[in-house]
C-alpha cells in the first residue's frame, strides 16, 4: 500500500511540475470565465480544472470542449493548490492553456 501512495505522488508532483513549467514558459490564462469563452470558441489547447471547481462551471467547460475537440484534465488538487502551483497568491478553478511552451502537459491529456 504504501508503495502505490509513492506512485501516486510521484505522478502528481510530475504534472504539478509540468503545470508550472507551462505557466513560466507556455501562454496560459487563468479563470473560469476566460477558460468557458475559450472552450466555447475553441481557442484553447488544453483545459486544467480544479478538483472543487464549481459543477456548473466544470460541466460548461466540458461540454464546450467536447464540442471543439479540447482535452479537459482533472487536477485532483483544490483550486488553492493549483494558483499555488502556478504561482499565484489566488484559488485558481480554471487555467487555459494556449501554449504548452517547454513542458510535456499534453502528456497528461492522453
């Protein structure tokens, strides 16, 4: 047991990591407004979803993306987890991503 929570963590410290490494390299934006109109018009790339984004919300997103072919990852975080993550001092429900720039974030949409 204890060696699938090492497994777990690690994969979690890995896509943190690649989330902050697009953050600081890629084109991302932040919210869940920006994130629904980017879904809507399909400019987006990939969709980050907090874990305790609001269901409305998380179900327009994935609506919206299903339609315009964008990948939808759940962060099993809160969204407090994920501005920290992507260094920001505020809860982050939705980060869009436009460009991955030097991190390996498509990866985790497979």
């Amino acid at each position: 047991m204890a060696r699938k929570k090492a497994v777990e963590k690690t994969a979690e410290s890995t896509l943190a990591h690649a989330i902050r490494q697009c953050v600081d390299s890629g084109k991302v934006e932040f919210g869940a407004n920006i994130g629904v109109k980017s879904a809507l018009s399909g400019k987006a790339k990939l969709m980050i979803v907090s874990s305790n984004c609001p269901k409305d919300v998380a179900s327009d997103i994935s609506r919206f993306c299903k339609l315009s072919s964008i990948p939808v990852l759940v962060y099993e975080g809160t969204s407090m987890d994920l501005g920290t993550i992507a260094g920001r001092p505020h809860p982050i429900s939705v980060l869009t991503v436009h460009d991955a720039g030097n991190s390996k974030i498509f990866e985790f949409a497979k």
